[in-house]
C-alpha cells in the first residue's frame, strides 16, 4: 500500500503527486500544477526510469461549514 501524505494544503498551493516506479519500485512524490500533471511523464529519481506509475493518494477538503 502507498505511503499516504499528511501534508496540510495551503489555499492556493499546487497539489501533490504519488508515483511508485516500476523498475526499482521507490515511491515518490511530485508537486505539480494541473496544467503540467501527466506531460511530461516524470522520471524515477532513483533509477531514472520513465516507467512509473501514478498511485491514489488521500485527500481532504477544507469547507467553511462545520458539520
């Protein structure tokens, strides 16, 4: 299973990205904007493998209401 993140998300900062590479299968994380997600796919840094996959990650929504 993935390491989760438990980073706290600051209004207006750029969402963070899981990946495990399929070579040496470290886990990584990648901070990117929604335009630049997917292209180019991003390397291992490890290995620099170009074969690694994205994985599900946590999430949490900040709201004003409390319920």
């Amino acid at each position: 299973m993935a390491r989760r993140s438990t980073q706290m998300v600051e209004e207006g900062a750029m969402p963070v990205y899981e990946y495990q590479c399929l070579e040496c299968r470290a886990h990584f994380e990648r901070v990117e904007s929604i335009g630049e997600h997917g292209k180019p796919a991003p390397r291992c840094p490890k290995c620099k493998s170009a074969r690694v996959e994205q994985l599900l990650a946590q999430f949490f929504a900040l709201t004003g209401k409390k319920s």
